[in-house]
C-alpha cells in the first residue's frame, strides 16, 4: 500500500527560516500536498486560466517591481482576485516588503504571507527539491537494505531465511547498513528509489538466538548510513532440488517496486553457504553491467565463437 504523505507548513517555515508576515487563522493546519511552487506571473496580468491553487506562491523582484507600477486600485484588485484562490501561502523573496494592499487582501481571505532574503530561483529550486523528497511516494518493506560497494541492496526473503545474520557479516566485511526488518522506500524520480529505516528501528538489528543490537554502538558509526539508492534487490530462498537456478546469467531479472524496475537476483542458500560473499559478487556484478560489461554475455560470445570455429575446422 502506498503512504499519501503532506508538510506542514510551519514545517517548512522553519527549515528555511523564513519570515511570517502575516499568518491566516489556520496556518498552523495548513499542510502542503504538491511539490510544484508557482510564480504568479500570469496571474498578476489577471490570467487564471489553468492556474493551481494548490501550490506555494512565490513572488520575486520581477512580480514586486511589475506590481509597484501599478496605482493602488489596480493592485487592490489583483491581490483580491489572487488571494480569493486560497493557497497555502505567498512567500516574498529577496526581502522585498509587502505592499499595503497585498496585507489588506492576505487579512480579507486569511492567506499567509511569508519572507526570506534569499534570491527568488534559488529559493524555488530549493523548495521544490525538499517537497520532492518530502512528498516522495512511498511503501514500506520487509526486508534488509545494506550499501555494498557502493551498491545499494535490498535483501528479502521469508522471515528467518537469514537476511539480518548476512547484514552481519556484510558489516563485519567493511559495508554499511541502512535499515534491517522494515525498508521504507520513496520514489524520488521516475526510475529512481531511495530507501531508509523508520526512525523507530533505525541501526538496529535483531538476531535470532542474541536479541536486539544496536549497529552504531557496536560496531562504528561508520557501519550505518541513513539512506541509500535501490539498485539491486536479492530474494533469498531455501534450496530446492526441484526448482530450476539460473545457471548463465544471461536473462536480467527485474522487481517493480513504486512502478519503478529494479534489476533482481534470486539466490538459493544451503548450509555451508557464504552469503555475504556471494552478495558481494551480486553488488560488483550488477555495477559492472550498469558500466557495459555482462560477464555472461561474453563468455556465451566466446563459446560460440570456438564451435563456430571448431565446425569449421571440420568442413
């Protein structure tokens, strides 16, 4: 099930410090749910047609400059038109002060008005990255998420197959741990996941026979990391005789998690076993065919090669 997520706008005030002109009689209930922010540029010219209310509005130095042209009537009537729209908020940059009939019509349709020094591009790029990620689609998952050279992978498997003991010896081995038993994923770009722990279990880890652990404590700071990219996920199973295993390598695996394909590896485990060695070589396996090299591929190429040459030797 994918999560609906929203951010409060006093959050967002806070984490960019900005400046509350005037705040409407809700604001501390007003929550933002898209990630576009617009600047009301059209809109100042008294075009509203395709306009989206539910977007933060940000005016800068050209908006500000083009309305101190016009005499109060004009802008009395601009404001009062675009406010009547309630949107989550106006923000000012640049610290440029609000014209007296701006307040008047924030006050009349209880808009909040905020400020910041910062230069208007600036100030949009970053806000629409923090709501990309704020509002990222997003799904939780059971399993392991463990960077291995650089490789983010997403172990999972039925419970009790072994994930949280590889994650381990995976960290015994130098790599790093983002999140065991529960993975929430976003989806931050169309082919692109980022996945982290929920803050409640975040490094820890739980080991059948041993209990609860906490990662940071016992083995380093540097054996944990808060979130990491999904470019590989393993599905772990128990060995069965029946069950027909990829031998070559050669047809690619894929997983859809948030609409997005992963590339996948299905391994099966007996007793005696390495895993994390095996993980290893997934993680190493799968960058080098993000780089154009597919071991599999070649060494078919080269075995069809020496038959093509072997028969005709003979004729």
């Amino acid at each position: 099930m994918v999560d609906t997520y929203s951010v409060p706008l006093c959050q967002l005030v806070k984490e960019f410090h900005l400046e509350t002109v005037y705040a409407s009689t809700d604001f501390s209930s007003i929550r933002i749910t898209v990630e576009d922010v617009a600047r009301p540029g059209l809109q100042l010219a008294g075009y509203f047609d395709h306009y989206e209310p539910m977007r933060l509005q940000v005016m800068g130095n050209v908006e500000m400059s083009y309305i101190t042209k016009l005499t109060p009537g004009d802008r009395c009537a601009i404001f009062d038109r675009l406010f009547s729209y309630k949107f989550p908020a106006l923000i000012i940059a640049r610290n440029i002060p609000p014209h007296p009939e701006m307040l008047a019509m924030a006050r009349k349709h209880n808009v909040t008005i905020l400020r910041t020094g910062e230069p208007t591009s600036a100030l949009v790029s970053t806000i629409i990255t923090y709501l990309k990620a704020a509002l990222a689609p997003r799904i939780t998952r059971h399993g392991v998420l463990a960077e291995i050279y650089g490789e983010g992978v997403f172990l999972t498997g039925d419970s009790g197959i072994g994930k949280s003991e590889a994650a381990v010896e995976l960290l015994k081995r130098g790599h790093r741990l983002i999140a065991d038993d529960a993975v929430e994923i976003r989806r931050v770009a169309t082919n692109s996941l980022v996945g982290t722990a929920p803050e409640l279990i975040r490094n820890y880890i739980e080991l059948r026979g041993i209990g609860i652990i906490n990662v940071a404590k016992l083995f380093g700071m540097g054996a944990v990391k808060l979130e990491n990219e999904i470019n590989l996920v393993v599905n772990i199973v128990a060995w069965n005789n029946q069950a027909p295993y990829d031998r070559l390598g050669l047809e690619d695996q894929f997983t859809e998690i948030l609409g997005v394909k992963v590339p996948m590896n299905t391994i099966p485990i007996t007793p005696g076993r390495n895993l994390a060695v095996i993980l290893e070589v997934a993680a190493m396996n799968n960058r080098q065919k993000k780089m154009g090299y597919n071991a599999a591929r070649e060494f078919t190429d080269q075995m069809n090669r020496h038959f093509d040459e072997s028969m005709g030797s003979k004729l």
